[in-house]
C-alpha cells in the first residue's frame, strides 16, 4: 500500500491542499477485531465526508492536492513525532489491538514506511511549488464530529491559524458571506502543534498555511459534500482575487 496519493502535482494554481485523514484503510495484512472495525468506520479512524470535498476543490481552483492512504489509528499525520497519540493504543476505552505489543523498533519502522514517505512528499510538493509564481496557500482539510462528549458543536466550519492569523480572520469573514457558521480556532485550536502536518511545511518553507475543520453533519452526502465544496471554492475565489501575495 502506497502511504499517499498526489493529485495533480504539476499544477501551478494557487492552493495546495492536503488531507492528512483522507482514508481509514490498513495494511491488508493486518488483522482486526470487530471492535477495531466499528471504530476504524467512525471519526477516529478518518475524517469522514472531508476527502471528497477536498478532490471538488482541487478541481475547482486547478489546483494540487496529497492525500493520505491509512487510517490514522495506523499513525496520525498530523502529529508530531514526539506526541503521544502519533500511534494511539486506546479510543473510548477500547484497546485497538494492532496498536498493542509495538516494540520501539516496531513504532519505527512504520514510520519508516507511512509517516516519512508522506511528510517527505508533501515537503517537496511544496518546495517545488514555492520556486513558481502565483504564490501558494497550503489549506490542510480535515472534518469533526457535530457532536462530542455530549456538546453540541454548532459551527459549520472551523478555521485554525496560528501565525497566519491575519489571513485566517480573513478566510473566516469570506466563508461567512457564503452563509457559512463559521468560528476561528475551532472546534481545535490551530496553536501548539495541533495542525502540525500544514505547519510544519508552511513555517519550512515560509508559506501562508491555514487548516479548515468541517462539520460532518454538513458533508453527509455526495450531494452536501459537492455543496460545500462550492461554498468554499466561492470565498477562495474571492481571497486570490483580494491577496496578491498570501
């Protein structure tokens, strides 16, 4: 299994979008538990409606794209080697058990070969993509669950910025013209690490970055997920239009 898939990679549009949480697929030689599978289908496997969202806006701006072909109980992309979640060994109480019995040498290895593999093709996507005009915005897509721990979560779309906090209250006011509820660093902060994948290339290579969350109530269907997508296309639209240089 191939850790990513590049879309597009030669296009010189103005976005470059990633999806750390694209799939919930594993190794075919590993072995599940039923349980594993009821969570590997849910939110903490992938983040569900937001890689077919992504492939619509891709098009739409003519623009590139790196998908991620693991689940992330395999190991998180967006996390940082040294967070304890990189590879979780538990969700709500359940062992995942192909996270159980890792040797050192074991968590290395797969990040030898799924988590390197991604990171090194993402950095180069944009180190290839900086050395050509128009400048670019990395947006890392991801989605979250309407409701958690009980708390509704109201907004449809989140936008998560850190340094780049100018640019994100801007994304944020043109998303809110297309009708979109829209809050800043939520329902996740973008501050400390926690949108580590889009970042850390963003900082390296000195790009604007930003991360989208999208409800997943709002992307439940094909249809919803193309909606939303032109939603998005719309405030972008209206962004490069207003920004020459993001």
């Amino acid at each position: 299994m191939s850790p990513f898939t590049l879309l597009h990679p030669n296009r010189m549009g103005p976005f470059l979008f990633s999806c750390e949480h694209a799939s919930n697929a594993l190794p075919s030689s590993i072995s599940t538990s039923e349980k594993d599978r009821h969570f590997l289908s849910t939110h903490w496997g992938w983040d569900i409606g937001v890689a077919s969202v992504t492939r619509h806006l891709i098009e739409l701006t003519q623009s590139q794209g790196i998908f991620s072909n693991f689940s992330r109980l395999w190991v998180d992309l967006n996390r940082s080697k040294d967070r304890t979640d990189l590879i979780r060994k538990e969700t709500e109480g359940h062992i995942i058990s192909f996270n159980q019995h890792l040797t050192p040498s074991d968590e290395i290895q797969r990040l030898q070969q799924y988590y390197s593999p991604y990171h090194t093709a993402f950095d180069q996507l944009v180190q290839e993509r900086v050395q050509h005009t128009p400048p670019v915005l990395l947006i890392s897509m991801h989605s979250f669950t309407p409701v958690w721990n009980g708390a509704v979560r109201n907004m449809d779309i989140g936008v998560l910025f850190d340094d780049c906090e100018t640019l994100g209250l801007h994304v944020s006011r043109l998303l809110r013209k297309e009708s979109l509820f829209v809050a800043c660093n939520q329902p996740y902060t973008g501050k400390g690490g926690l949108m580590f994948s889009v970042e850390d290339k963003g900082k390296r290579h000195q790009c604007a970055h930003l991360e989208l969350e999208i409800n997943q109530a709002l992307i439940c269907t094909p249809e919803r997920q193309r909606y939303v997508a032109l939603k998005i296309y719309n405030a972008l639209s209206e962004l490069h239009k207003s920004v020459v240089n993001f």
